[in-house]
C-alpha cells in the first residue's frame, strides 16, 4: 500500500514498514512542515493512506468534508508499537482502507467509520 507518515509518526518505524513491502513517505524528511490541510491534500493527490497520531486529521475530513485516500489514526500507542499496529491494520483493514475508511487504533480496541459516513 501507499503510505504517507505524518510528522508525529516515529521514524524509526519507517523501516519495518517498508521492509514489509509498502510504499511510504515520511513528512518528517521534509525541510519544513506544510501543515495539516497541506499533508492531508498531499496523500490524496498521491493516492496515500494517511498515517497519523493527530485526531485534527479526522476533524478536516469529518467536519470539513475534505478529501482523503483512507486515514490510519494511532492512539496513545507507544513509538516502539506504531509500527507493528500500522501493519496490523494495513492487513486486516486494507479493504476498508482502499474504499476510504478512517480507522483510529488504541490499545484494547480498532475503531472502523467506513467511507461515506458522517
């Protein structure tokens, strides 16, 4: 899968990530942050599922009905566990993922609004 990783996203993951086969851009190699509308425009125009921390991601697409390619959003998960939790969803959501859901993922639990729901 295409992949952007925001800023917050550890970058040390990135390796495993990609190791596993996914195509991934990490917003921390930028010179400079663009901002949150900015990236989000970003990995829709590219065809990238978003990966973030940031739940202001979810507010720009639910509130503000802006486009998205699908948004992975990671919840108190330690830096060290990012990774094995991104390639966890990327499997057993890549479906849902494709057709645009937003999946937030905590500790105990993965949250699932499908494309198209408000």
């Amino acid at each position: 899968m295409k992949l952007l990783q925001d800023t917050c996203f550890w970058g040390k993951a990135l390796d495993e990530i990609i190791e596993a086969g996914h195509d991934v851009i990490w917003a921390g190699d930028w010179p400079e942050d663009p901002g949150d509308e900015r990236i989000l425009q970003i990995a829709q125009e590219q065809d990238r599922i978003l990966v973030t921390l940031d739940k202001d991601f979810g507010e720009l697409v639910v509130l503000r009905g802006l486009p998205h390619r699908g948004i992975v959003r990671l919840v108190d998960l330690s830096a060290r566990r990012q990774a094995r939790a991104c390639l966890d969803v990327l499997s057993l959501y890549a479906e849902e993922l494709r057709e645009g859901a937003i999946i937030t993922v905590e500790r105990a639990r993965v949250r699932v609004r499908p494309a198209g729901t408000s």
